[in-house]
C-alpha cells in the first residue's frame, strides 16, 4: 500500500492511528505503515474477501482466507 493512498484525515477519522501522523517519529511511522498489509489481510478475511493483487509476473493474484491461492485470468 502507498503512502498517499488515504489521507492523514481519513485514517485518524476511521480510528485507525493512535496519533496522527505528523505527530509520529520516523520509527513510528515505519512501524505502521510495516503493520498496514496484515491489517488489510485480517480485515478483508473477516468480511470474507480474498485478498488480491498483482505479483512480479504482472498476474493478478486472490489469496483466500483458508489457503487457497488462485491465479486469476484476464
């Protein structure tokens, strides 16, 4: 996930940060932005979404919340 993604507002007004972001340290900011793709992971798993992207193959890639890896098609 990119750092412009969401804006400093929409991840403070959804609850996500415990401070906002020009608030942190650069150790802190790391820190979070390392835990974002397990937070997405969980939270996509818990409303029963895989999870999907793009792999160093250009494939696009659906990862399911009990193991199953499928490789999409065009």
């Amino acid at each position: 996930m990119k750092e412009k993604d969401f804006t400093n507002r929409e991840l403070v007004r959804k609850g996500e940060l415990e401070k906002p972001l020009y608030e942190m340290t650069e150790a802190e900011k790391e820190q979070w932005y390392k835990e974002i793709p397990e937070k997405v992971r969980a939270y996509l798993f818990s409303i029963r979404q895989p999870l999907v992207y793009k792999n160093e193959k250009g494939e696009y890639i659906a990862e399911h919340s009990d193991g199953r890896v499928q490789v999409l098609e065009d």
